[in-house]
C-alpha cells in the first residue's frame, strides 16, 4: 500500500487521500471535504478501480498526476490577508449567501478550536452562556449578529482574550446592515468582503481554462465545483427561496415578498442598460420612489449592485442615471449581458479587495455622454481615473466610443476585453482577450 497525504489548506476543496493496490487492482480514492477536516465533515467518498494489467509504470504515474491536478484545492484570494489580521482584531467576514464565508472561515481552525452558530440550537445555549472551549485559540461564530446582545457578547470576550484568543465572525446580509449602526466595537474588528469565485482565483490554482465554466456556472463554489446544469438550476432556485424569505425577514418588516420577486425577476432585462425607475414602476404599479427602495432592498441581500456614472471635466456626461449589474451572473440568458455582467463583478471584486486589505477609496463607474456615446466602466483609486473597459463578445472590431473618449479625457488606460485570442493595440487601445486583461491588471 502506498499513501499520498492529503492537502490542508482552502476551502471548499478536493482532497486526495490514499492510492492502494489490493488484488491486482489500483484503488484511487478521493474525498470531497466542505469543512476543512473538522470532526463533523460531511464528505463524499469516491472509489476508482483500475485493473492494474492496464498500466505501465508510466501510465500510472501520468494517471496519478493528472488525478492530483483535478483535485487541487482552491484557496481563497482573503486568506493570507486575513490570518494577517486576526494577528491584530477580530475579522468580520461578509458577502453573499453560500458565497463560502463558513468554509473560509473553518481553514483557520485546529481540532481544538470552536465553531458555533447561532442557527444550532445546542450552539444557541453555548453562545448565551459564554461557555466557550478555554483551550480554543480560534473562535468562529456564523451568524451572530441575530443574537440581540451580540456586540456585546464579541466586546466583553475579544476584551478580555485578545492576546490569546482569535475571533472570526461570519454572516451574510444583516451582519453588514448591522455593524453599521453603533460604534461599540470600533477598532475592534476588521471587515472583508467575500466576493464568488472569478477567473484569477481559479486559474492561478487549477491551471486549467476555467472562464466557460465561470460564465456557465456562475462564481459561487457549489454549482462551479459541480458543474452540473440541473444542479446550478436546482441550486439558484433553492439559494433565491432562502435568500428572499430569510433575509428579507431579518432585514424588513415587510409581510408580503411577492411584489419584491417580481421586480428581481424583471432585473435580468435591465442588466447593462441604463436603469429606468420609472418604466419598472410602470410595469410594477408602483411609484419610482417605491421601486428606489426595493432595488436597495436587494442590493442589501446581495441580489444585484449598482454601477454609478462618472463624469470628467469636459464632457457633458450622465450624471444620475445608474447601471445594475446581479451578483449571479449565471442567471442571465442574453451572452452579451452575461460578458459585461461578468466583467463587471470581477472589476467590483477588484475594487473591494483593495479597499479591504489597502484601504484606498475604490469606485467602479461607467462613462456615458448626453449624446449616447458610452464606455462600460471606469475604475477610479481615490477619486482618479485607473482605466476605462469596453467589454466585447467578439474581437474583430474597436468600439467607437473609445477613441472619442481617450482624446478627451484624462483617463490613462484604455483596454477592450473580449472572449477571443487577439492582442493588439489600435490607436493607443488595448485590445486584449480577457484573461490576459486579468493578468495585466491584477484581477483577483
């Protein structure tokens, strides 16, 4: 028997755990593991047998490796910064729900740390008595902020066991809506945004072409991991049931989400235009103002974002009108929203990993004039421009609008992304395939 010892780092991830000969035959077995080898992991045990007559040597070997590399395990882009940081504050962890808060969060843990949600009834009595494991050095407790004294249960415990005692706080909707108001744990803890999956974060690990997969699936690590269509299907059903009845029912008072889901499933056909409150109210019967407040609503639960304009001196650019964008691109069925969409959350990942881990103020915006000329977005770092995308299907040609914008502005970097091969630069433009975009600028 010969043994190949398991990875532990990253989450969720495929695990490799043992080849053995038995009988003639090679048993490569491999293990799924959600929970980063806690004692509760829920895994998914998968046996391969080859008769071993149907291999040399060689084609072994070359079997095992490319086994191994389909089981990689995919890191997240947060984790050094944030093992960083718990050296110094508590670390708050946001984003989506089952964007993989909890299994990022659980690559910090040893056997001997505690995890606890508020969600487990056992865990809800631990939490209120303050009966955590005394030889813990990592604590991770998902969806505190539901506990009505939960600030300061994490300001009387980080107080008096910061020097030995690591904190991480996970949670999705209302953990961000709620830190915001109050300043009782001020200098206490540091935010990160947990964005889904995007093409750096998986090609860097499993070195394979992962942007179809991307575009298909969508960048939330079950369906990617899965990639399978009926299981994305079921999944975003699923995933869209509890996010509007659980934490719309955390965030408002509202009784009825019906009228809500209606307007989110109206957003898809608004993807990568300009927004238009009225002609939503109008389909709605509702008044623009009203249509206002429920597109926050959703932002709030991670539903969609909104892209503001920019205007640089000199053009007469929109200056109210806003772009909305879903943070499941998967669900579009238009491929040229789907691109732009997809552009557009890789470009807003971007910009809060700066702001998170540099603390430099990040903008993601789009330029459009009075007269209809328009380029998809621009980035700005501290109120200045970065560079301009046009996002583009195919790559035979320039978009018009870019040249009347670089002759006009002080944006220094002009590039236009598309899903082919060609690279060149026309007239000071960058014409360049995506992933290559990605590389170039520092896409996380």
């Amino acid at each position: 028997m010969s043994c190949i010892r398991p990875r532990k780092t990253g989450c969720p991830y495929l695990q490799q755990t043992a080849l053995l000969s038995s009988h003639g035959h090679f048993w490569a077995r491999t293990k799924t593991d959600y929970t980063s080898g806690q004692p509760d992991t829920q895994m998914i045990l998968k046996t391969i047998v080859i008769p071993s007559h149907l291999f040399t040597k060689l084609q072994l070997t070359a079997f095992l490796l490319q086994l191994k590399c389909s089981y990689m395990p995919i890191v997240r882009y947060l984790s050094n910064h944030i093992e960083e940081w718990l050296n110094d504050r508590m670390v708050f962890i946001g984003g989506p729900r089952q964007v993989g808060k909890t299994h990022l969060a659980k690559t910090f843990m040893s056997p001997k740390d505690g995890y606890y949600s508020w969600d487990d009834l056992r865990d809800r009595v631990t939490i209120k008595e303050h009966s955590f494991p005394g030889a813990a050095k990592t604590l991770v407790l998902d969806e505190i902020h539901k506990y009505p004294r939960w600030r300061t249960l994490l300001k009387g415990t980080y107080d008096k066991s910061k020097d030995r005692l690591k904190i991480i706080v996970t949670g999705s909707a209302r953990l961000d809506h709620f830190r915001k108001s109050g300043d009782s744990l001020f200098g206490r803890y540091h935010y990160f945004r947990l964005h889904p999956l995007t093409l750096p974060e998986v090609q860097i690990q499993s070195k394979k072409d992962g942007l179809s997969a991307l575009l298909r699936f969508g960048g939330f690590p079950e369906p990617f991991l899965k990639q399978k269509e009926s299981f994305a299907k079921i999944w975003r059903r699923e995933r869209s049931a509890r996010v509007f009845h659980d934490d719309l029912r955390d965030l408002t008072n509202l009784k009825d989400y019906t009228q809500l889901e209606l307007l989110a499933d109206l957003l898809p056909s608004k993807v990568g235009s300009l927004l238009s409150l009225n002609s939503l109210g109008e389909d709605l019967e509702k008044s623009p103002h009203t249509i206002a407040h429920w597109i926050s609503i959703l932002e709030s639960i991670y539903h969609c974002y909104l892209v503001p304009p920019y205007g640089p001196p000199k053009i007469k650019a929109l200056k109210k009108q806003q772009k909305l964008y879903l943070w499941d691109w998967s669900a579009l069925e238009d491929e040229g929203a789907k691109f732009e969409n997809f552009v557009a959350s890789h470009l807003l990942k971007f910009c809060h990993f700066i702001e998170d881990t540099q603390g430099d103020l990040m903008e993601l915006r789009f330029l459009k004039d009075q007269f209809g000329r328009e380029v998809d977005f621009v980035v700005l770092k501290n109120k200045k421009p970065l560079f301009a995308v046009e996002c583009k299907s195919g790559e035979k040609h320039l978009g018009p609008h870019l040249r009347y914008f670089k002759e006009r502005t002080t944006i220094p970097k002009f590039f236009q992304v598309h899903l082919g091969d060609r690279h060149s630069l026309v007239d000071g433009i960058e014409v360049i395939p995506f992933a290559l975009f990605c590389e170039k600028v520092g896409l996380v």
